[in-house]
C-alpha cells in the first residue's frame, strides 16, 4: 500500500525515474539532466486548469528558410478612385471602413462637363435617326436608278459619320459611369420630352461614382462641398481576405525556393495561429544594397488576422526524409536552461488521479506552428498541450516532497 504525505494544497510527488539507465559510454553526470517528480492531479483540478493533451504526432515538414517580410495589399484586388472630371463633391456615400459591394454608390459629383455629355449624346440622337432615314430612303431610289450616286454616296457618309459620333458620345457616358439601363432610361426622358410628356430638363448634372470591385474603403480623401478634378485620389478600396506578403532572400537561399512553393507565416498579430500561402513571383532583379531577392506570397486571411505593413516571418515549408515526433509550442517549457514536456502516464490500478511525468527533450526547428522533437518522445505518446506552464509552476512550488493535488 503506498502511503502519502497531505499537505494544504494535497499535491504528491513521485519520482519520475530511480536514475540514469546503464550504458557503456562514460556518464558525464555535470550534463546529465536534472530528475523531476512526477505530478498528479485530482480531474476536476487538471479541467480548472485548462490542462489539454494531445497525443505527439509525427511530421515531414522541415523549416528549410526563415524569411522576414511584410504584409502588403493584393494588388489584383485592389482599387483607386479617381473621378474622371472636374466637379464638386454633392455627397459622400462612403466612409473608412465600410464594406462595400461592387457597384455600390461611393460618391455624388456635381459635374458641369457631364451635364454636357450628355447634351451631345441626345443632340446626336435624332440626327442619327434622320441620317439612317434619309440612306435607307437612297438605298431604295438608287437601286431604281431614280439618284445619282454622288448624291447616295454623300447620304452614306453623312449616316456613317453620324453613328461613329453617337457611338463615341455614349461610349464616354460609360466612361463616367453610366451603364447600359441609365443610358436608355436618359433616351427614354428625352422621347418624353419631345413629346410633351415631361420638362425638356433630362441631362442632370450629379454624376455617382461607383465602387468598381467590393471590399474594404481604407482610404478616404473627400470632404463635402469640395471641388476635385481627374488628378485627386478619393478612395481606396481592397479585399483584405486576400492579401500579399513579400519575403526577403539572400542570394545563397534561393536554390531551394520555387514558383509555388508552399509558406506558413508567423507575426504578432496571429500569436500562435498560422496562416499558409504560396509563393507566386519571385523577383529576376537583386536589390543593390540589401542584396536580397523579393518573393510575393499570396495569401487567404478571411479573419482578419494579418494588418497591411505590419512585420511577419515567412517559414518555407520543406520535407524531411526521417519523419519527427512533433508537439505544440506551448508544450515545450524550460527549468534551468534544460527543455522539457510533460507526458501523461498511466495511474495506478486504483488511483482516479491524472499524473504527469517531466520528460527531457531535445527540441528542434519550429515548423509550422509545431516543434520539431529530436529526441525523448515517440510517436502516439500523449504530452500536455496547453497549460503546461501551470505545471511547471506547481513543480517548483512543491519540489521537496510528495504532492496530491485536489
């Protein structure tokens, strides 16, 4: 029967081991690391905890490079907004950080220059009606020999210049924003208003500026009132889900990097959370002073985790020939310099108690939000993932005799 000795806290300390095993090599016992006790808690204590483990799996992803970087906009999805003509800002739609959806209004411009484009589109119109008229009436009476084919031939021109301007006069409404429904709406009026049915006031001089792709306005320039031309950039607007990442290399790092390559990205902003991408361009060109390679990295952020211009470290994900125990950082705790896990192990036949033995480490590479274990695991062991640091607390606290924990 195994007695134990209560204390307030009621934490038992049983020793994880009765020494170094034999071997045949000489014993440096000034390295050999130091012998811990093992811990075992009470369930509902180890549950108050937030003791979580997680059986140690193995990994063939290597850390071959560790690139700093930069996260930047996606380029291909993002938008500047510039109105095409002078005018004065009527209303503003938009404001820094809406979401907006593709086509959505952005701006209300009071142009004058698009009052009269669309003054020379409805003056076209009937012209171009009467031009085509007038050749389909020639077509006829030349084809009875009734005209002269200097005269059909001028009535041909006369129809033909008419639409190349029609055309051009709407295509620079579509140019200002107008699609194809405005466009015969505006038509529509005018009919009207030849007919009587309306006033003949059917060019309006407010212009909407739209936004041309959906995403986030991160950039606003326009205050109410204020007059700007073609030259002023009044919005900024792009799809934060998708954004770029650009990695610096050194020259003697590039063998092993390609086109496509696979990346894991680590910043502050994702703590321990990680982010994969890949590699889409690789620069031809060698900045001349830092002498590195720029690498564009696209990547998937639907949940906000990465922030544009912030600092990031780029991990390329390699494979290793000899698979690896691997384990969450967190699980990876430190006494006196020497790293360690704890691995949970069988209670004894009769003890509802979880224990937690110190097992020493030798860690490698951190890949993937995961460290690499070199030696003193083994595949399917179960090691304490999160609140490790709690146990290595008690540890200290309760390191001169035996501890049960309640």
């Amino acid at each position: 029967m195994r007695s134990w000795l209560w204390l307030p806290l009621a934490l038992v300390l049983v020793s994880c081991g009765s020494g170094p095993p034999a071997t045949d090599e000489p014993v440096h016992t000034a390295a050999a690391p130091a012998v811990h006790q093992d811990l075992h808690l009470a369930p509902e204590l180890a549950e108050r905890w937030g003791i979580v483990t997680v059986p140690v799996a193995l990994s063939d992803l290597a850390a071959d490079e560790v690139l700093p970087g930069v996260v930047t906009l996606d380029q291909d999805r993002t938008a500047l907004i510039s109105p095409l003509l002078s005018g004065q800002i009527a209303a503003v739609q938009a404001d820094l950080g809406d979401v907006v959806a593709a086509g959505q209004p952005l701006l209300t411009l009071n142009a004058p220059e698009f009052t009269r484009a669309q003054s020379d589109f409805l003056d076209l119109l009937p012209r171009a009606s009467l031009a085509r008229r007038e050749y389909e009436r020639a077509q006829a009476l030349f084809a009875e020999q009734a005209l002269e084919e200097r005269e059909f031939l001028r009535r041909q021109s006369e129809f033909e210049g008419l639409v190349t301007e029609l055309g051009a006069a709407e295509s620079l409404l579509h140019a200002f924003g107008l699609d194809h429904d405005r466009i015969e709406e505006i038509k529509a009026r005018c009919r009207d208003a030849l007919t009587g049915g309306q006033d003949c006031e059917v060019a309006g001089s407010l212009l909407v500026l739209h936004a041309p792709i959906a995403g986030t306005v991160i950039q606003r320039e326009a205050v109410l009132g204020e007059n700007v031309g073609p030259e002023r950039l009044l919005f900024t607007i792009t799809d934060l889900t998708r954004l770029w990442v650009l990695l610096d290399a050194y020259e003697d790092q590039l063998a092993g990097i390609r086109v496509g390559s696979g990346v894991v990205i680590h910043g502050e902003t994702l703590g321990e959370e990680r982010i994969e991408g890949h590699i889409t361009w690789i620069s031809d060109v060698v900045d001349e002073r830092l002498r590195t390679v720029r690498l564009r990295v696209a990547v998937r952020d639907p949940g906000g985790r990465l922030r544009p211009n912030t600092f990031v470290t780029g991990h390329l994900q390699g494979r290793s020939a000899r698979p690896l125990p691997a384990v969450p950082e967190e699980a990876v705790q430190y006494l006196e310099g020497e790293p360690f896990v704890f691995v949970q192990e069988p209670s004894e036949p009769g003890e509802d108690h979880r224990v937690f033995a110190v097992r020493h480490i030798r860690p490698g590479a951190l890949v993937a939000g995961r460290r690499l274990v070199l030696e003193g695991l083994e595949a399917g062991e179960v090691v304490v993932a999160r609140g490790a640091f709690t146990l290595k607390a008690e540890l200290t606290k309760s390191a001169g005799g035996h501890d049960h924990v309640h």
